[in-house]
C-alpha cells in the first residue's frame, strides 16, 4: 500500500505541470484580429498597442486592459425635444457614425467615450436647432448634420475618436403645427394651380392674337397679289388691245391704198355711221328720228364725203 504512495504523486505533480504549462502558453501567446486593437498593460501601467496579429506577453506582468473595434460604428442618439428659435417644440432623432482612431486615447481619454459622445451630440443638436425657425430645420438637414459633426469631431479627437457623418432620421413637430403646416401646403398648392391655370388662359390667348395676326397677314398678302395680278392682266390686256387696233389700222391703211380699198373703206364707215347715229338717238324710252331718214342714199353720200374729207 505504501509503496504505491510515490507512484500517484509523481503522476499528480506531472498532470499539475502540464497543465501548468499549457496555462503559461495560453497566457503568453494572443492572437490579435483584424480592425482591432488592444491595450496592453505591464504592472498596472500603460505599455502597448497589440496590432493584428501574433503577440506575446508575460504572464503576471501584462494584461489585455483594453479591446477596442477599429470599424466604423453606428450610435443611435436617443431622441430628445428641441426648442427652435420661434418657441416651437421638435422632437429629433438622429444616428451618428464614429470610428476609433487613436486605441490609447480610447482608453484614457475618457472613462466611457461612446456615452461622451452621444450626451454632446444631443446638446451640440438643441444649441444648433435653438439658432432655426422651425421652416428652415426641414430646409436645411444638410447644414445641421455638418454643425453637430463639426463640434463633436473637434471634441472627440481627445478621446482618441473621429466622427464621421450625423445623419437625422426624423423632425417631429406638434400635432397642431403639423395641422398647420399641411393646410399651408394646401394653400401654397392650390395657388400654384389657379396660377398654372391663368398663365394657360394668357398663353391661349396669345396664341389665339397671334394667329388672328398672322391670318390677317395673309389674307391681306392674297389680297395684295391678287390686285396685282388684276392690274397686270388689265394692263396686258389694254396692251394687247392697243396691238390690235395698231394692226388693224395698218391694216386698213395698206388696204386704203390699194385699187377699190377707198371705196370698200367709205362703204364700211358709212355702216358705221349708221349704227352710232342708231345708238346716239335712241335714248331711254325715246327714239330720234332724222327727217332725212327716208334719203338713206343721202345720209351714206354723206358719210362718205366725211370718209373723203379725211
């Protein structure tokens, strides 16, 4: 019984340290991941940034103080009532996005730096909304976000944090200035209608003038082409007229002077004669009468005396 004593200590010291040992290497060795970062400290002081990795400590001496993701993060910023510059009350909600940069001052900076953060982005929000009228929060989010982001990143590079973009989720004013801003919405719409309306009325009778003017244009250069083309056809037909009497008398002279043209030519104006005296003397309802019409030899002897005459 006794000499097995011995046996089952050596084997409990072996099994003590090898557990031990595995301990001791679980302790030395750390693997670091991606986009993280940890603070190492040695005797309760600062020592180092463990970078992605494999590192080693020393057991007893160092300690993983702090963990920190290097990764964008996403901070809901509780929502909170706002008072704008006309006395009206908003509530806002918002989100923030923020990224550790500087592992150490994350550490020692500040006791609890994404608490920091959010607590002065709320009051960098009601001093920036505080300085609005209420139209101008829905007008300008741009402008508010780059506000609350410019004061909290120049705050939070001494905790070792940069922030990147405030975005607001939402503007939520009283139910009474919601009804209001909807019926102003209903007024501003209805007036752009009857404005739209009107300005179709003027382009319709613009329209409406314009064509009438033109109509008129053209109607009035019809009728100055058509009166041209009258006057040119009455002149071209008084020309041809004239053309024609010209040849006729060329015509009648040439005959004239050939034998028996004299006597044709005093036969044909004493015809003519007797016709205009017909034309001369009938006039209206009465009738002239010459008191030689009975001596119709009389009457052409005459004519042609006239024809001699000439």
């Amino acid at each position: 019984m006794y000499s097995t004593l011995p046996f089952n200590i050596s084997n409990l010291v072996g099994i003590v340290f090898f557990i031990a040992v595995v301990v001791l290497i679980i302790k030395t060795v750390l693997i670091v991941p991606q986009q993280r970062a940890y603070i190492v400290e040695r005797l309760g002081r600062f020592h180092e940034v463990m970078q992605p990795g494999l590192n080693f400590l020393i057991p007893l001496l160092d300690r993983v103080a702090y963990r920190h993701d290097l990764r964008e993060i996403p901070l809901d910023v509780p929502s909170q009532i706002c008072i704008t510059r006309d006395n009206t009350q908003l509530q806002v909600d918002g989100i923030l996005y923020f990224q550790v940069t500087d592992a150490k001052l994350a550490s020692y900076g500040s006791s609890n730096y994404v608490i920091a953060i959010s607590q002065l982005a709320q009051t960098t929000l009601r001093s920036v909304i505080g300085r609005m009228e209420l139209d101008r929060t829905f007008e300008e989010r741009d402008q508010i976000n780059a506000t609350v982001v410019n004061a909290l990143d120049e705050a939070a590079a001494s905790w070792g944090v940069k922030v990147l973009r405030y975005e607001i989720k939402d503007l939520t004013p009283p139910k009474e200035i919601l009804r209001a801003m909807q019926q102003q919405i209903t007024a501003e719409r209805e007036k752009r209608a009857v404005i739209a309306t009107s300005e179709g009325k003027k382009q319709e009778q613009i329209n409406l003038a314009v064509g009438a003017r033109e109509a008129q244009i053209a109607e009035s250069e019809g009728d100055k082409q058509a009166a041209i083309n009258r006057a040119q056809g009455e002149a071209a037909a008084i020309l041809a007229k004239a053309e024609a009497t010209a040849t006729a008398l060329r015509q009648i002279g040439a005959a004239s002077s050939s034998e028996g043209g004299m006597q044709a030519l005093n036969l044909q104006v004493a015809g003519q004669y007797i016709e205009a005296f017909a034309s001369l003397a009938k006039t209206g309802n009465t009738l002239i009468v010459p008191s030689n019409l009975s001596d119709m030899a009389g009457l052409i002897a005459a004519a042609t005396t006239v024809v001699k005459k000439g």
